[in-house]
C-alpha cells in the first residue's frame, strides 16, 4: 500500500473522528441546554401551580367567611345618599360616593339588624364580650392621596371603641379595602369615616360598601 493511500485513510480516520467529536459536543451542549430549559419550565410551572393553590385556598376562605357573615349593611347594587350621614357634602353618582371636600367625616345612617332598619348598629345581648364586624369598600381618588379612617363609635359618651383603622388611597384605579374590628356587643355603635387630605387637589370617590358581622 503506497504511503499517499496511507496518508488519505489516516486523514479520513482523523477527520471522521473530529467530526464525531464535534456532534459529541454540540449534542452534550444541547441536551444540557434542552435539560436547563426543561428544569426553568418545571419551576414555572411549580411556581403557577402554587399561585393557583394559594388562589383557591383564599376563595375557599372567602367563601367560608361569608357563609359565617351576617350582612348588616350592603352597598354592593349602589350606596343612597340618604344612607349616610356627613359634613362633606359628598354627593352620588351612579351609586358611587363622590367626595369633593376631603376635610371631615361621615357616618353610616343605615343598619339592617333583626329584620329591621335602624340608624345605628343595635348591640348585640347574645354575645359575651367582644363581636366581630368587617367592613368592606373601594375607594380611588382622582389626583392627589387622602387618608381614610375607619372606628366605631358608641352612641353613648363612651366615645371609639378602638384605634381607627387607616388606610391611604393615592391611585385613580379602585382600591380593595377590607378591614376587620372587635368591638363591645353590649353597647350601641354607629360606623364613622374620617377623611384627611394629603394634597391639596382632587377628589374621592367610594362604592360597594359592605358591613357584615361574622355569626361564629
């Protein structure tokens, strides 16, 4: 066998082997690439699949807290100016509370207890200590923030029963409010909004008002 034919065979040899090597490698590199992609696809979806179940754990909770709830109040098909009670001289639009002056306060005028209407919350002889009420609503201002405070008060000089509970709203989309209170069962209450300007311009709006008192 000449050398030159020697030399071509070698030659192919080497050059089959490196082209092996070659796919070897991009092979390695790409099943290690597909492998990372498979692994971030597999977080992701654990991540989504937590997502949802904390999703569903929270609705399963909501529904089991309303079916607990006894609604005292409910301004979710639109709140009647006649149904509060305030130095603002809000007006409504649509059903929505609109608050143009935001230096003051107003009370809720309308209470559904024991089949009947009342302008106050009456007390509660039923329950030994504290009762449990939530209040519910949505709120946006214009432009601006204001600062809204939520407390029950007694009808009698005892005056709040706690701390106001405070909440900021500074965006023009709707903000999620609820919020949760003990207050004495044995005296009568009434629910008082303090509003509290933060700048100088813009207005207020609140819709689906909701008080409910948990029955557990």
């Amino acid at each position: 066998m000449s050398s030159d034919v020697i030399v071509s065979l070698i030659s192919s040899i080497i050059g089959g082997v490196f082209v092996a090597a070659i796919n070897l490698i991009f092979t390695r590199n790409r099943t290690n690439a597909e492998a990372k992609k498979f692994l971030a696809e597999t977080e992701k979806i654990k991540v989504e699949t937590e997502k949802i179940r904390s999703e569903i754990e929270k609705i399963n909770s909501n529904i089991l807290s309303a079916s607990q709830e006894k609604i005292i109040y409910d301004g979710t098909k639109g709140i009647n100016g006649y149904d509060i009670t305030n130095s603002l001289g809000c007006n409504t639009k649509d059903g929505v509370l609109v608050f143009e002056k935001l230096n003051g306060s107003f009370y809720l005028g309308k209470y559904f207890y024991d089949n009947k209407i009342h302008d106050f919350l009456p007390k509660n002889v039923l329950i030994s200590g504290a009762r449990k009420l939530r209040v519910t609503c949505e709120a946006k201002v214009t432009e601006g923030s204001c600062r809204m405070s939520f407390v029950f008060r007694s009808q009698d000089s005892t005056g709040e029963f706690a701390t106001p509970l405070r909440i900021t709203v500074s965006q023009a989309n709707w903000k999620n409010i609820d919020l949760y209170f003990r207050i004495p069962a044995a005296n009568d209450s009434t629910l008082q909004v303090f509003l509290e300007p933060e700048s100088e311009t813009g207005s207020l709006q609140l819709r689906n008002l909701v008080l409910a008192e948990n029955s557990v």
